[in-house]
C-alpha cells in the first residue's frame, strides 16, 4: 500500500440535520476530511458523494458549500470557522457562466477576486486555458461552447478564485466516454495541485466517482428512521484503491463498485 498520513481536519459535518416543516430530508449527517500527506507527492484529496436520486445530494452540497443553512448542526473549515457563502468553489450542474460575456471576461471576473494572483491575472488564465484546452474558447461567448468546454471553463472559473475546496454537482453526467476520460484526469490534475485542494464531488456515477477517490460516502436511509444519513464511509486508500491508473480493470474495484451498489 502507498505509504500516507492523514493529518489535520481540513473540512468537518457536525450533526447536521435539514427538514422542511415536518419533512425531514437530513439526519445525524457526521464526516471529517483530513489532509492526506504523502511523502514527496503534493497530494489533494477527492471525497465522492454517493446516493440515489432524491436522497438529498444536492442539499447536503448546498449546505456544506454555506448556500443553505442547516436545521441542526454545523460545517466547520480550516481551523473550526463556520462555513460561509463564498468559502467554496462551487461548480453546479448546470455550469453557470455570464452568457453576456466571453469566456475571458467572465475568468477575469473571478481572478480578479484572488489576491493571491494580483497583477499575474492575465498570466494565470491563459496558462489555466492552455492546461485544459480552452485557449481557442477564450474569446468565445458561453453559448458558443460545448457542453465540456462548459464545464472546463466553469472548473477554472472557481480556481481562479483560489479555494482550496471545490464543490461538484454530478461533474460526469452527459460526457461521452472521451470526453469523461478527460475530465477524469482534468479533476484529478486539480486534486495534485496544492497541496490543500480538496475536491468534494456529488455523482450517480458510482464507478467513476471511486476510480478518482480516496474517499467514497454513500447517503441513504436507515430502516426505520426519517431522513437520510452517512450509511457508510469507504477508504480507498486503506484498500488499495487510491491513486492508480487503470484501477477499473481490478477485482477489487469492481466488488467495491457492487458494494456500494447494494447499500444504496
Ligand atoms: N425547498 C424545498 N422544500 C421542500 N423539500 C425540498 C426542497 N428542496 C428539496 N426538497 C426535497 O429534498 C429532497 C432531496 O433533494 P435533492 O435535490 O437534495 O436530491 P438529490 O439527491 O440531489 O437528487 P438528484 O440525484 O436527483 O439530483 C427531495 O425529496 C426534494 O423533494
Ligand atoms: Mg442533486
């Protein structure tokens, strides 16, 4: 096994709970994601977040982004700060850009949010356009883009802005298997970039999701009780299954994939 360490609490769900009047869509939801160390590697980590339909997915995502407010409980990041909006890079489905403006301007928009590149905007979009192919898109308005390159130019969008945590709503759904291959490896480009970087992503996609993972939640519900909860926490990592290529073709990936399968 890769020799890791996993460190300080880098994100924590507290208790959390969300009804609707009497409705209750989320229980006792309890998760902590830690800094995976590993030695001489710049090593993210990429938590996925499993569930059927209608479960409460994109609640959950909502909540731990800091767009919506919990019934019970709490999010905390870096050292035990409440969550707020704007804290995450949050990268809906439906990979939101201003169809007013060309690609270009609306990356500006975001740069230009980041202290941390002042003066080197300019520098850093182009260098971000070239890494995921989106040069030729850069004058372009939304509308005039694919839906991949959509996505592309959604994912910089929210790295400009320079959190170490980004959010995913269902990031593979509707890519043809090229183009899923390539956000693959995009994603996981990203997730080896800082040392920090933690992606969060919300998937159906139960075998893409544990092939870029170190870490899978599977939501659901438990007999006899309202609401939906962690039914279970995978680690990749503890069995092998982090970080390699070609990981679908082994046994011990696809007894997973049937693992998850049966407790959703
Ligand atoms: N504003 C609201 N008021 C009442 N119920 C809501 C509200 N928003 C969402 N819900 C309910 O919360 C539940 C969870 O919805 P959510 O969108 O989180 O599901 P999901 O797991 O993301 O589903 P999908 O995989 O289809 O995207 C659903 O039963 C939905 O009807
Ligand atoms: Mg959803």
């Amino acid at each position: 096994m890769t020799t890791h360490t996993k460190t300080n609490t880098l994100l924590s769900a507290n208790n959390i709970g969300l009804s609707y009047g009497e409705n209750i869509i989320l229980r006792d939801i309890n998760f902590c994601i830690k800094d995976i160390v590993r030695p001489g590697m710049q090593q993210g980590q990429v938590v996925s977040l499993i569930g059927r339909s209608g479960i409460g997915k994109t609640q959950l995502f909502k909540i731990l982004s800091g767009l919506q407010q919990p019934s019970n409980g709490t999010v905390t990041i870096h050292d035990n700060e409440q969550v707020k909006a704007g804290d995450m890079g949050v990268i809906f489905q439906n990979y939101y850009l201003f169809e007013w403006r060309t690609v270009y301007q609306s990356l500006l928009l975001a740069a230009v949010k980041n202290p941390l590149i002042k003066g080197k905007e300019k520098e850093m979009i182009e260098q971000y356009a070239q890494s995921f192919q989106l040069t030729d898109a850069l004058k372009k308005y939304p509308q005039q883009l694919s839906g991949g390159q959509r996505q592309r130019a959604s994912i910089i969008q929210q790295l400009l802005k320079g959190s170490n945590f980004l959010l995913l709503d269902e990031p593979f759904s509707g890519l043809d298997v090229c183009v899923l291959d390539k956000v693959t490896d995009l994603l996981l480009q990203v997730s080896t970039s800082d040392e920090l970087k933690t992606l969060i992503i919300v998937s159906h996609d139960i075998a893409t999701s544990v092939a870029i993972s170190d870490t899978v939640l599977i939501m659901g519900n438990e007999i006899g009780k309202p609401g939906a909860t962690i039914k279970k926490e995978i680690d990749l990592i503890e069995r092998d299954l982090a970080w390699k290529k070609d990981i679908k073709k082994e046994k011990a990936f696809t007894d997973t994939v049937e693992e998850i399968k049966r407790c959703l």
